[in-house]
C-alpha cells in the first residue's frame, strides 16, 4: 500500500525548511488586503461593480467589488 502523506516519506532537512518557509509565506498572505472567503463556488456574474456567485451549499452571495484606496 502506497502512501502519499508527506508524514509517511523521508525529506531531507532541506525539504522541511522549504516547507516551513512556504506555510509561513502563505500565512503571512492572508492577512494582506481584506480577502474575501468564499465556499467552493459554482458560478459567478459580475455586473458593473457587483459580483454575484453561487457557492456549493445552497449559498448565493452578493458582494461590492469596488476598491478604494
């Protein structure tokens, strides 16, 4: 039985360092800007300034686009 868990195989130390150092940047990204979260999205429209999606779970949002500096 094959595993593909990181957990399962051997890294070198140089592996694990780079890993660390993408989580950290990933991390570090979420917080720039006001990010949006959104489900798994199954459509979208914008119309002039407005988007409008239609995310899994029975979820339709309506959200301004706009941005101001």
């Amino acid at each position: 039985m094959q595993s593909s868990d990181p957990g399962h195989l051997f890294q070198s130390t140089q592996q694990l360092l780079e890993d660390a150092r993408r989580s950290n940047k990933r991390k570090a990204a979420e917080r720039v800007g006001d990010p949006l979260t959104v489900g798994k999205v199954i459509n979208f429209v914008i119309h002039g300034s407005t988007l409008y999606s239609a995310e899994s779970g029975w979820l339709a949002r309506q959200v301004d686009i706009t941005v101001s500096n």
